[in-house]
C-alpha cells in the first residue's frame, strides 16, 4: 500500500489500496490497484508518528470478546513452540486484540490455522527488527507471494505489546505500536488463531475477537 495523505480539522490520513492478487491466489502477481484502507496517523510520546485503527472505523466494531480466561506461556529454550488462543470466524469483518510479552528470537501471530499447522503468519523479528507477513510452513517452497510484505520495527524484549488485527474478507491489517502492515489472504486453511515461538518465552496477556456472529438456532 502506497499512501497518500489527507486531513478534516482533527485528524490526519493515510490512505491508499491493498492489491488485489492475479487468479486471486496467494501465489498470483500482485496487480494495479485494489481495496481502500485508511490508517489514522497519530503522534508518539517520543513525538515519532505512528499510524492506527481510525476512530470511526473502531467505533463501528463491537467490543473484543475475550477468549481467555487468564494468561497463557509458552517456552522454548531452543526450539518452537505455540498454542491457539481463538477461533476466528471466516466470513465476515472483525478485530483480534492481543496483549502479550515476549523474551524471544521470533514470534507470529497465526491466522486460519488448521490441524498441519499451515497459517498465515504476521512475525515479529526481533534480531532483525522487522515484521513480516507470510504463508507458513515455507515448505513446498514458495507458497505465497510475499515480496514487499514487510515493515521496520524496532521490537524490545520483554516490553508488553497491545497488538489489534482488523480481517475484512481477504484482508488482514495489522497494527502495533504505531506500526501497520496489510496482507490478502486467499485460502484461509483452517479457523484457529495461534501464537508461536522461536527460541525463548512469550506470554499472552489477554486476547479477543470483535465481530464473531453465533449460527442462528434453529
């Protein structure tokens, strides 16, 4: 997404479009044009600028509900590890909300994980001070195009992180400390939301999902 800039009195804008992808596959080239997002572009207390959810954007999202009941851990002194916090509907626009703390090499946030593990995976690289977005596993390689997918953030360790993720349709937009970052999702494996690991420890302090319509009875 290449932005432009716009403002009313009160607020100032970034706005520009998520690609479409060719075939509308994952591993299709992405093309000229696509969907509007806008990023509401705010000031840090170091007085750096950062971007997040718009206000009239949230306030047409319901409340998180919460899908945990108390922190959850995980470890791995040299290895990975993970564990699903959610399920995430498929269907329709919602926010996931995170609060998490993290001692480790690398962490991602994984959407519409099935049962083999494949995901769609926002990770936060810690050594190499980036997020990016990706399809994983990485094996047969490669399954997504992923070329420009990636934003500089400068991760400190053991630092508690509000993380929010707005899914609408094929588009996920992640937002972090003043940081965003938009990926399309074509395939959506399975339903879960996960958490995992590399190399060290991370605990999930709450997290949420906003939008999830219960099947009527019948």
């Amino acid at each position: 997404m290449r932005a432009r800039s716009a403002a009313d009195h009160n607020h100032r804008y970034l706005f520009g479009w998520v690609p479409t992808k060719q075939g509308d596959t994952d591993l299709g080239a992405w093309q000229w044009g696509g969907t509007l997002v806008v990023h509401e572009v705010y000031q840090r207390l170091d007085r750096s600028l950062g971007v997040r959810i718009p206000g009239t954007v949230r306030a047409a999202l319901p409340t998180a509900a919460p899908t945990m009941t108390e922190p959850r851990s995980l470890s791995a002194a040299d290895g990975q590890a993970s564990i699903v916090v959610a399920d995430l509907p498929a269907d329709q626009l919602f926010l996931v909300t995170l609060q998490l703390t993290a001692h480790a090499r690398s962490f991602a946030i994984r959407l519409f994980e099935n049962d083999l593990g494949t995901a769609y995976a926002f990770t936060v690289r810690g050594g190499e001070q980036r997020i990016d977005f990706d399809k994983i596993p990485n094996y047969p390689w490669f399954r997504y195009e992923n070329k420009g997918l990636e934003r500089p953030f400068a991760f400190e360790p053991g630092r508690t992180y509000d993380v929010e993720i707005v899914v609408d349709d094929t588009i996920a937009t992640l937002y972090v400390d003043g940081v965003a970052l938009n990926a399309r999702m074509y395939d959506k494996p399975g339903n879960r939301l996960a958490i995992g690991l590399i190399d060290g420890s991370l605990t999930v302090h709450r997290a949420g999902v906003a939008g999830y319509q219960a099947p009527a009875s019948r």
